[in-house]
C-alpha cells in the first residue's frame, strides 16, 4: 500500500549465491536490490534459505536509526543462536534484542535478512494500535473519544437497516475485539466479493447489516479482523487526510521506517489486522516506542495516556487453540507477567502468527524482536524469553 514495489535481479540465481556467501561472511545476509523490477510476494516465495546462520553480539551500525552496543553477557545469548540455528527450537527467522537504548544482539536463521521486511502477522495491529495513539496525541482524537459510538465518526452510514445494538459498539470495543459483531466466516466471504459492498465506510455498514444482534452478552472478547477494520475507517474518518498518508508521514517517516510492505484493503484503507512486513531491525523501533511510552529521540509521538490504556488489561483473552491464562489484552497488545527466580516482569507484546513478536520491558529497559516460520509456538518462545534471554538482563543483587 504505502511502500514502492521492492526490486530485485536475477532473484533465484542471486539467493543462491547469497546463501554460500554467507557461509563464511561475519556480515549480516541482506538481499541484493536492483533496477528490475519483482513484486515483494515474488521475492519471498523465491527466498532461498540460508545455509549457515548469523549471529553478532556487537551489531553494526547501520544509519537506521539504531544505535548499537555491546551485549555484556554473550555467551549464554549465543549459545541460545547456535541452538535455534541447530534446529533445536522454533522455526526462528530471527532474534534481535535491544537493551538500555542500544542493539546489542542481531540473529538470522532460515529465511531472515536483515533489509528484507517480514511478514507480522497479526503484530499488524500493534501498529494500527500505535496510529490511534497517534491521532490522540495530535489531537484528532481524545480519549474520551474512545467510550463514544464508532457510528458518530462514520458519518456516511446509512442508519436504516441497521441490526440492533451497532449504535453501542465503541473505539474502546473495537480496539479490544469486543465489538459483539458476529458474522460467519463463510458469510464474511460472500460479502467481501462484492466491490460495492466494501469501499471506505460501505464495509462498516456490510457488517453492521449483517450481523447478528449485538448485545451485553456478545461484546466479549472475540478475536476478528472486522474489529480493526472498523478501527481503521473512524481513523481515516477524523483525520484530515487519508490514513495511509497519516501512517507513513506520522509514524513510519518518523522511525526512519523506508523498506516496508503495508497492503491495502479490500475498502481501500490501510489493513488493519494483518498484512504488514517490517524488518527486524525496524520491529526493534516499534518495540523501543512502545518501551518508552510512546516517545522516539525525545518526542512524544504516541499518546502515553492511550498507551497505558493500550497495554493494560481491557478483555479477557480466549482462544479455542491456546491457553491464553496468566495474559491480558489491550488495544491489540497482549500482556504477560514473566518470572524470572522469584521476580515477575511486565511484558507488552504486539504478537502475530506465525510467532512474530515485539516484546517491550520498561522494567529491564529491555526490547526484543522475534520473526519465525512457526505456528503455535508462542509457549515455546515464551519460556525461552524466561528462561534464555531475561535472566541475563536482570539486575545481580
């Protein structure tokens, strides 16, 4: 949506070179850009997978916007990467941790490289999160503004037809899935093959005609892209130009995110709940706002009132497919308490499937950044943050 096509020459013979290269390199894997032109889909699916691992405890500098470090501890974060780089974890394409301000540890496995952004996932929302923070803080939007109906914003819809209860779904309820919107994944897709149907603020009123009822009883938890989208129409509806614009000028540009990938959705808005490729590197950035609430180099981007709000406990998280019991969720950021020894640690978590994750620690002034290739395996990686990689940031008494 928002980035130019990614480039890329003679891809399959390039990654091939690339993969032996590395093999004996002490740089970073990058993929090599050019004038010819590929779409970002085709350089993934053409992405060959790295024959030997990458792993640097003193990270180069790189003119991102990161400042890098040294990791005092490197052997047990090294053992850890010469594990996952052995097969004896999850399905990691990398491992990036940022402590007290700096870099201090970069790793690629498999399919990671340091300029090629990776599919987020659901950590997408994360990032729609930190937009609404955003028009908060520029005063687009107030957080009183949030308890009001989404239909006072959506000033386009058609109020006849509606089902019962839309006028009662809220910012606050679409920020923390409990919209009460109920509607059929079968049925969505029927709907959503319609072009007339789902254009700007006509999506909003698809699901507010074809919902079930929304009641008391319905707007719990229930995890749905239709929550975020609805989101994502009252932003572009109370800013003064388009979302997209917003986003890029008012977030990415001031991160010094450029090699990115944000698609566009079906109503032509940004997508809100997934579809969204950052680099790891860049992940570290969204991590470190989220870390310093909401400042980046001194100023205030994110809203830190809506940030408390964002990472604190708004639903009670279920899942059918995971023990979601110890977490809370937010404005789509998880939390979770970590314990290391007998000292617990409040983690936010902007969390994709697939395991991409960003996960911020004011406490330990401490962000990590994991990118994968694996389902189900956010209690693995869980436990290894506990395990593997806290422990060797918390204070020695």
């Amino acid at each position: 949506m928002i980035n130019p096509t990614i480039k890329l020459t003679f891809i399959s013979f390039a990654l091939f070179i690339q993969a032996n290269l590395y093999a004996s390199s002490a740089k970073a894997p990058e993929i090599d850009l050019s004038e010819n032109t590929l779409s970002f889909r085709e350089v993934e699916r053409n992405l060959t997978k790295l024959e030997t691992s990458f792993y640097d405890s003193t990270p180069d500098k790189r003119n991102d916007g990161l400042t890098p470090g040294k990791l005092n501890d490197k052997a047990t974060i090294i053992a850890l990467a010469k594990e996952i780089a052995d097969g004896k974890h999850a399905a990691y394409d990398s491992l990036l941790i940022a402590h007290e301000g700096k870099l201090v540890f970069e790793s690629y496995y498999a399919y990671g490289r340091v300029n090629l952004p990776h599919y987020q996932a659901s950590a997408s929302k994360g990032y729609t999160s930190f937009a609404v923070g955003r028009a908060i803080q520029m005063g687009y939007l107030s957080m009183q503004d949030l308890h009001k109906p989404v239909l006072s914003f959506l000033k386009n819809i058609d109020r006849e037809n509606l089902v019962t209860g839309v006028d009662k779904i809220t910012l606050d309820h679409t920020l923390s899935m409990r919209s009460g919107l109920r509607i059929s994944r079968e049925k969505q897709q029927e709907l959503l093959k319609d072009p007339d149907q789902v254009k700007g603020q006509k999506l909003a009123q698809t699901y507010f005609s074809h919902s079930t009822p929304v009641t008391g009883e319905s707007q719990i938890y229930h995890y749905q892209s239709m929550d975020p989208q609805i989101t994502m129409l009252v932003l572009d509806a109370v800013l003064p130009g388009a979302a997209k614009d917003f986003i890029k000028k008012e977030l990415l540009d001031k991160l010094g995110i450029n090699q990115y990938y944000w698609k566009e959705s079906v109503n032509g808005l940004p997508e809100a709940a997934s579809s969204t490729n950052m680099t790891s590197r860049d992940m570290i950035k969204w991590g470190t706002l989220l870390k310093n609430k909401g400042k980046w180099q001194g100023e205030q981007l994110i809203s830190e009132a809506f940030l408390n709000q964002a990472t604190g406990s708004v639903a009670t998280p279920t899942d059918d497919e995971f023990d979601y019991s110890g977490y809370k969720y937010g404005y789509y950021f998880w939390g979770k308490s970590l314990k290391v020894v007998n000292q617990e640690y409040e983690a936010a978590i902007a969390w994709g499937g697939g395991t991409q994750m960003v996960i911020a620690i004011d406490e330990l002034n401490l962000v990590v950044a994991l990118t994968a290739r694996a389902r189900n395996a956010g209690k693995e990686t869980i436990e290894m943050l506990e395990q593997r990689i806290l422990p060797t940031f918390v204070p020695s008494d």
